[in-house]
C-alpha cells in the first residue's frame, strides 16, 4: 500500500505595525478622549487590524473589536468623552478609527 504524502505550504503575510501621534488640535471638535494626545498605532494589513490608542502613560486602549479580543489592551470607555450635546451619549469615535486604519497598510 502506497502512502501518500501531502505537503501544506502555509503562505503567511507580514503584518506590520505603524503608528501615527494624534492629539486633540487635529481633530478639532470631533477629538473623543479626555486625554489631549497620545499615539494611534494598527497592527495589520490592507486596512485591517489590530487599532490601538496609546496614552502618555503607555497605556494600551482597544479602539476595535480585533483589539478588544487582545485581552492586553484596555477598555477606552475611561477615556471616552462623553457627548456635551446628547445626555448619555459619548463623542463619536469613527474619525479617530478612521485615521488609525489608514496605519493598516
């Protein structure tokens, strides 16, 4: 009986981190954390990945759900800026995301 042999080549691609400072006069009105700066900083490829924001304090704050799952980074709900205009409601986070996938080459 003949055995038969497969060979599973696993392509990988790399995943680059880039990183990008961002503080609160770039973004104006829209800026959503009550800290004035800090470093946005993706962990993937083509617009997708890992989204970090990192404090003065190098702390580690998950800003989507591929980040939420890597249990080393923090909430941002500390940091969030609650909306001035709606009672309840926190300054929406899509520019500061936005601009963090960008870093996802």
């Amino acid at each position: 009986m003949k055995k038969l042999m497969f060979m599973f080549i696993l392509i990988s691609f790399p995943v680059y981190a880039e990183q990008e400072k961002v503080n609160k006069p770039m973004f104006g009105e829209k800026w959503p954390l009550t800290v004035s700066e800090g470093t946005l900083d993706c962990n993937g490829s083509k617009g997708v990945g890992k989204l970090i924001f990192i404090d003065s304090s190098s702390n580690r704050y998950a800003l989507n759900g591929l980040a939420i799952g890597d249990k080393r980074n923090k909430p941002i709900d500390p940091i969030w800026k609650d909306d001035p205009a709606v009672k309840g409601l926190k300054i929406s986070m899509s520019s500061l995301i936005e601009r963090g996938l960008k870093l996802c080459k």
